[in-house]
C-alpha cells in the first residue's frame, strides 16, 4: 500500500496536472484504488514536513526512526510505551505511522524476537579447532526471581543472564555445562565473591582455580576500618567542640586555676586521641592504595615477576597493620571481617601463578628460543600490562602509580637489544594484549550489569524472560567499547554484521494510523 501511495504522491507533485484516471492508468492501479489513496494523502498533508514522508527516502528515513526509538527507548531503557507514543505525536510522525501503545508494545516484542534470533544465529555459527580459553566471573542479582549472571570477564560478553528458581550448585553447573558444551569453552578459573556454591561450581565442577573477588574481598576492609574509623573521629571531634567550649565559659567567669587546668588537660588527651585516629585513617587509606597496586602479575617499583607467595607475604603484612589500628584504636570486629579477608588471601594470591604458567603455555605453541621468551615474558608483557592497567584506571592517585610503571617498562623495552631484533612485532603484542586482558581480579563488570539490570527492574514495569534475553543479545552484539568492537568481536576475535541494521532489513512495513491517529494532541500522560 505504501508503494503505491508513493506511486501516487510522485505524480501529483509533477508539474503536469492529471486526473484520477490518469493516475491509474500510470501506475497500474483502478482509478477507484487511486481516487481513495489520492485522498488519504490529502488527508494527512498537515504539517510543512509531511511531503517528506511521502517520499522513498522519507519512508524509509520513517522506519528507521520508529524501530529505533522503540529500541532504544523502549527495549533498552524501559520506557514505557505511553511515553513513546507522546514521543511520536510531539514530532508529528501519528499522520503517517500507526502509534498507539498497542502497536508499539507489538512492534517491542517483534524487536526483541529478532534481536534474540540473531543471537542464536551468530553464537551458534561460531566454531573453533579447540576449546577457547575463557576466565568467568559469576554472580546473582535478585528480583522477583533470582537472575544468574555468567560473564566472560576480559570480553564482557555474557554467556548466562537467565531466571532461576535457585542458585545452589547443581542449578548453576547444570546452566554452565550446557555453555561450555554449546560454545566450547575451557574455563580457566572462576572469580566471584565467596558464595559457596559458585566455590563449589569452580573446584568440583569445572575443576578450576576460584579466585576470591578483590574487590569484595577489600571491601570487608572498607566496612571494618573506613566506617568506625571516620565515625570514631566524628566523634571525637564533637567532643573537643564541647569541651573547649566548656573551657572558654571557665576563662570568662574566671573560675579557678585548677578548673581550668583540668580542662585543658582533657583537651590534650583528646586532641591525643585524635592524632591518633587521623594517624591511622592515613595509615588505612594507604593499605587501600597498597593492597590494590601490588596484586599484580608485576612488581610495581620494578616490572619484575611477582608469585603467589610474594603476594601472601604482602597480605600478611596488611592483615597484621590492621589488627594494630584496632588495637590503637579500640575497634571490636564483631562480625569477623578480618578473618574473612584472611581467609581469601591464599586464593587471590594464587591468581597470580595460575595467570603465569597460562603465559608459559600459551608460548610453548610458538616454538620460539629461550631468549625470545624471556624477551616477551619479561619485557614486553609488563610494558603492555601497565600500559593497560594506566588506561583502564579513573582513580587519579592509582593512575600515577601505573603512569611511572608503564613509563619505567617502556623505557627497559626500548633499551632491549632484542626489541628491534624481533620479528612478527604485530603478532606478538596480539598476544601480549591479550594475554593482559586474562588477568582479571575482580568481577565488578558482573556487579555493573546486575546494578544496570536492577535499574531497569526497578522503574516499575519489571523484566520479563523475553526482554533479558534480548537484553543479553543486545550487550554481547550491540554495545561497543571506546576501540568500536561488541563483546562478541572480542571473545570470538572475528567481526558480525551490526545488529541494528539486521534488525531494521528483517522488521516489515509499520502500520498505518487510524483515521483517530490525527486528533490534536495533548501533554498528557
């Protein structure tokens, strides 16, 4: 019908004047048939753009703009699809595209089947020779229903965000087993925070190291010093107010000397105890900055190689400054934190071997001299290493310290007698980087999708199974990173066609308005 409405509209702005029948016989169509579509576009001419969406080029300009409206705004960010109609009037596009929230809840849902097809389709046509080496981070988030969230954490790409009645082992291995057997995967080893069953899901059932969260693991620290600490020196702080307060009423009404020596003695002691509390927060500040700066495969000060057991002397140090601050400061760990972060120091410093002897392995395929590898093991990995973990870094006093490494690791490249010696430079800083992207500490990117997920939950209209699905589809092929690759290009290291444009070649025509459609419009919700 559109076609032929363009047919139509195309001669009437000809600048030859011709009847109905004329018309009819032009294009093929009963003078009846065009009489009734030279109306309808009659009808709806009410606006100086309305010509334009006559045109071809406007009709398909038209198509584009609703379908990503829809997809964006209504598929991606939840709203609603009341919302999205006063879009559509507000730019006047109701005289030539059915809108009404009926039809944009239709076209959402055909959206995401499409969205969740090409998915299928291009997950499913990606084979490889052997299993792809992959390290995961899991998590749960919680709704209505428990949402299970499996992340492939150097990519980004999600390989789980499912509904689950439960998260105990056998749900998440029977989900994970099916991935790995689907995709072909061989999982490296899994981080996430100490839930017993993502644990278990690790060792007895993928048999992979499980690496301790650092994030969650610090963050017991942070509720076990940073809050008392500050609350101790607010504390403080309002006590010394009042007591020099106390002492300037003594001095006014000139009360005797040993009153007021009294009193500034109590002002000593607590200005004592504050130095000591402000003593410690610098020093708890510092243990912060430590402990994330030095569980690296690196040494920091040098770009030597670090071990897990450098690593666990290192975390031993930190656990033994803290029992002194609370010492110092008469702080009561009564849920224990310290010794939960106790408990994870093996585990986070075990990363550090297991992430070492996955680099000696993947070179042993090269078949290269030792000197080769101890160039690309010792000098060219750290200058790529710091050089990521400088870019990556938001935090400006973490930045600094990654700056002066990376500036340190390029310069002992630069002065390496084999860095202009050695051949395939493009082939080799591939593996470096991606070598880099495998370490990986934390599973915040797991926590930033779950925060991303309950935003969407929480606008008042929930997740429905179809919607996550789609949404999974969209973050694996649709999203791009500052460098322009999906997540799917990164972990399948191969390009796919845009998954905006597959959608909009494979949606059919848009509905036409009803004859209701024109009414004014007004600012209502």
């Amino acid at each position: 019908m559109r076609e032929r409405q363009s047919k139509i509209f195309n001669l009437l702005c000809s600048a030859k004047k011709l009847s109905v029948r004329q018309i009819g016989k032009l294009t093929a169509i009963p003078k009846s048939s065009a009489h009734r579509h030279k109306k309808v576009i009659e009808a709806r001419n009410l606006y100086p753009e309305s010509n334009f969406w006559e045109t071809s080029k406007g009709q398909k300009y038209q198509h584009r703009l609703v379908i990503a409206t829809i997809l964006i705004f209504g598929v991606m960010c939840g709203v609603g699809a009341g919302k999205i109609r006063l879009f559509f009037k507000l730019i006047r596009i109701f005289t030539h595209v059915g809108i009404s929230e009926s039809t944009i809840r239709k076209i959402a849902n055909e959206i995401e089947n499409k969205i969740i097809d090409f998915q299928k389709m291009h997950e499913g046509g990606v084979n490889f020779e052997k299993p792809l080496e992959v390290i995961v981070g899991a998590d749960e988030t919680f709704f209505d229903k428990i949402i299970l969230v499996l992340m492939e954490l150097a990519s980004g790409y999600i390989f789980i965000e499912e509904e689950a009645s439960d998260r105990t082992y056998v749900t998440w291995m029977e989900k994970v087993q099916d991935v790995i057997s689907k995709i072909g995967l061989r999982i490296k080893y899994v981080v996430s925070d100490r839930a017993k069953a993502l644990i278990k899901l690790a060792l007895k059932g993928i048999k992979c190291l499980s690496v301790p969260d650092l994030f969650h693991a610090s963050n017991e620290i942070v509720k076990l010093l940073g809050l008392n600490l500050n609350r101790k020196l607010n504390s403080i702080q309002a006590k010394i107010e009042k007591t020099s307060a106390v002492l300037s009423i003594l001095i006014t009404l000139s009360k005797g000397a040993d009153e007021i020596r009294t009193q500034k003695l109590v002002i000593e002691n607590q200005i004592c105890e504050q130095e000591v509390i402000e003593r410690n927060i610098n020093r708890y500040k510092n243990l912060l900055h430590k402990l994330s700066i030095s569980v690296h495969a690196f040494n920091i000060a040098n770009s030597e190689r670090q071990t897990s057991a450098q690593i666990q002397i290192l975390l031993a140090e930190i656990v033994r400054i803290i029992e002194l601050i609370l010492m110092e400061c008469d702080i009561n760990d009564k849920k224990k934190r310290l010794k939960k972060f106790s408990k994870q120091a093996e585990g986070i410093a075990l990363l550090i071997d297991t992430w070492w002897v996955w680099a000696e392995e993947s070179l042993n395929s090269f078949h290269i001299d030792n000197d080769l590898k101890k160039w690309l093991l010792e000098v060219l990995l750290p200058f790529i290493y710091w050089k990521s973990q400088f870019t990556k870094t938001k935090n400006p006093k973490f930045k600094q310290s990654y700056l002066a490494a990376y500036e340190n690791a390029e310069l002992k490249m630069q002065r390496h007698p084999l860095t202009p010696l050695s051949e395939n430079h493009s082939e080799w800083l591939s593996w470096a980087e991606w070598m880099v992207s495998n370490f990986q500490r934390s599973s915040s990117a797991v926590e930033g999708r779950n925060g991303c997920l309950s935003q969407l939950r929480h606008n008042g209209r929930g997740l429905s199974g179809n919607r996550l699905r789609a949404l999974t589809a969209i973050h694996n092929f649709g999203l791009r990173r500052s460098d322009g690759t999906t997540a799917a290009e990164r972990l399948f290291r191969r390009d796919f066609p845009d998954i905006f444009e597959w959608v909009i070649e494979r949606m059919g025509e848009l509905p036409t308005p009803r004859n209701s459609a024109n009414s004014p419009m007004k600012l209502t919700s």
